[in-house]
C-alpha cells in the first residue's frame, strides 16, 4: 500500500513539474513574443538582396547569384536592395561573402565610393576642397590621401595704395595640420581597392584637403589673386602646431638666416677667428 501511494504521489509530482514547466515555457514565449514585436515596431522591416550562395572573395557577381532576404530598416541606411541590382552585377566581391546575409556597398569593390564618392569621406563639418599643385609643390607628389599637411602660399600683397608690387613677394604658413583626402582621382579607399586613378606615381595635379567653409574661403582667395601654394609633408603621428610663425620676405630672411642655421645645426658651428 505504502508503495502504491509513493508511485501515485510521485506521478503527481511529475506532471506538477511538467505543468510548472509548460506554464514558464509560455510565460517565456510569451515574452519573446511582445519583445520581437515591440523589436519590429522599432526597427521596421524591409527587403534587401544577398548572395544564394557563398562567395570567394574577388568573385564576379551574376544576376543568378542574387536572392532577397529580410532586414530591419533601420540598420537598412547601407543595405542594397532591388534597385541596386544593375550596381552590383559584374562587380567583384570584396572579401569573401556568406549565402543570405543582406548585402550592403562595403561587400563590393568600389560598391560605396561609387554611391557617395568623395563626400562619404569628408570628414563631418568639414568641406573638400581642391588646390592645383605641382609636383615640387606636393613634396615631389609622394603626398597620398590619408597623410597630414601644411599649406604654405607665397603672395604678390599690394602696397598702402592699393597697388601689387610685383617682384616682392611674402610667404606665410596659411593652415596647419590639414588632412589630404584625394590626389587626382585617387582616395584612400579606392587605393586600397586598387583603383587605377590619376593619382598614382605623382601624377597629379590636383589635392583635395579637408577644411573648413573659413579655410575654404581662405584658399579659393589665395588662387583667385594667383598665389603660390605649397603643402609640405607631416610625419604621421606629428600633432603639434606651431604659433607665431612670421610672414617672410627677402627682408625676413636676411635678417634671420643665420640665426636659422645656428639653431639648426649648433653641433656645427665653427668657432669665431680671433
């Protein structure tokens, strides 16, 4: 008897754990059930394009490696969809791609320089600005998108008359620390993605820097009065700037030659003929 009562009570304990059990199970579905839709409420849903398949990387895309899948919308700002097809068909991956996953420019060669062009890498508040150089002008054109210059511009300044006096010229650092963002035709990325623009070996006669509308302003004057500008090349990790620098003309320079060697080269100074 005694048995028959502890296999009862322990089928009754068994389907009061099971009914416990099911009930948490709802409960939790219930849960992730108003939580996916408040999710999908939040974020939307919209219809994007993927691969059907894996693809290695460098692989040229056909239209028969397309299919559609489903994203949020609001993680949607880089995503490709139906409209972008004739984009990405004959493009080459860039890196390789797994099946079903949404696509989005970056997974394309050239995909997002294609899009946005310059402006998605102007940096924000800043404007993109294009100077006519040489190749004694831009450090013999060795400066690449990405490095950090100085612009230096030498004017024909008109007298207290109003009058240009040419044959005496000034010089002065007008920005520091500017960021390059493109030679000819060539950005950072389009070089890392091999892109043959007119930029490389020097071949270039344009810089496009990163400034402000005031810098900008700045520039555009220095070219419409025909001055002479220069970029000079800083290291990579130089951050200073420096203040006070002086306007310099013939003048300014026989007066402080010397003084610029001596502080230069200390170590090889001869001493003073008694």
């Amino acid at each position: 008897m005694t048995r028959k009562i502890v296999l009862i009570a322990s089928l009754v304990a068994g389907l009061l754990a099971a009914l416990l059990t099911r009930v948490y199970i709802t409960a939790k579905e219930d849960d992730f059930a108003r939580m996916k839709a408040r999710f999908h409420k939040e974020y939307g849903e919209m219809e994007a394009i993927c691969f059907n398949k894996d693809m290695p990387s460098g692989t040229v895309v056909t239209a028969a490696d397309l299919g559609t899948c489903v994203t949020f919308s609001k993680w949607g700002d880089d995503v490709l969809t139906q409209k972008d097809r004739l984009d990405v068909i004959g493009a080459r991956t860039a890196g390789a791609r797994k099946r079903n996953v949404p696509l989005r420019r970056s997974y394309i060669e050239g995909g997002e320089h294609r899009r946005h062009g310059l402006s998605s890498i102007t940096p924000k508040d800043l404007r993109a600005v294009s100077i006519n150089v040489t190749g004694a002008s831009s450090v013999s054109g060795m400066i690449r998108p990405g490095d950090s210059v100085d612009v230096i511009g030498t004017f024909d300044f008109p007298d207290d008359d109003g009058k240009i006096k040419r044959g005496d010229p000034v010089t002065c650092t007008i920005l520091q620390k500017v960021l390059v963002l493109a030679t000819g035709n060539d950005t950072a990325k389009s070089i890392a993605r091999g892109g043959l623009g007119t930029g490389r070996e020097g071949g270039y006669s344009l810089v496009t820097l990163a400034v402000t509308p005031r810098e900008a302003e700045m520039l555009a004057f220095a070219e419409q009065i025909r001055g002479r500008l220069m970029l000079t090349l800083r290291r990579f990790d130089d951050l200073v700037t420096e203040e006070d620098l002086p306007t310099v003309n013939f003048s300014k320079i026989r007066e402080e030659i010397e003084d610029l060697n001596k502080i230069r080269n200390p170590q090889d100074r001869k001493p003073k003929r008694r």
